[in-house]
C-alpha cells in the first residue's frame, strides 16, 4: 500500500453552501490530517465541516466561529474511505480560506 503526502483541497475559498471539497477514489482511503482555515475578514465567520453529505451527525465543526484577523490549523487523524467525500461551507460567501491535507493511501 503506498502512503502518499497530499493537498486534498486548497487554498480555496468557502461558500455558504454545502459544498464537496474532495472525494476519495475509488481503492482508496485518506487520513485527514491538518484542517487549515484562514479569516483575512474584519469579522468572526461561522465554519461547518462534514465527511459525508452535510448533516449534524456527521459534522467535525458545526457553525464554528472563526475569529477576525486569524488562522485555525487542525491538527486531525481521521480515516475517510473510499467514495466518501468531505463537504465544507461558510456563515459568510467566499470570506474564509479552506486548505486540506493528509496522507492518500492506494489500496491494492
């Protein structure tokens, strides 16, 4: 199995709509390792995260308050399988700054 050091996604900005960021392939599984999130923003920005189609169950972050001026990195290990996918949005339209990384494992 070959473990490769990835950019999921990013830096992109994050809409305020649920929004697939990635999508793993098929014969494959990601470890979700650094969720990185910028607010260039005079003001605080809610965040919301989800690996699976957005919903409450299955959020990381739900309506998380960004701080004006700052960065969130967070550090993370979740496995995410193979035709999951990972879904973002924002309290605000295309303000804050989304980056995702981790490691691609090809299966077989």
């Amino acid at each position: 199995m070959a473990r490769i050091p990835t950019r999921f996604h990013g830096p992109a900005q994050v809409s305020n709509v649920a929004a697939t960021k990635y999508t793993v392939a098929v014969a494959e599984k990601i470890e979700l390792r650094n969720i990185h999130i910028s607010n260039p923003s005079g003001s605080a920005v809610t965040f919301t995260l989800s690996i699976g189609t957005d919903a409450a169950a299955v959020r990381l972050f739900d309506a998380y308050s960004i701080p004006a001026n700052s960065i969130l990195n967070h550090f993370c290990y979740h496995t995410v399988d193979a035709a999951e996918i990972i879904q973002a949005l924002a309290g605000t339209n295309n303000v804050l700054v989304l980056v995702l990384s981790g490691t691609r494992l090809v299966l077989g």
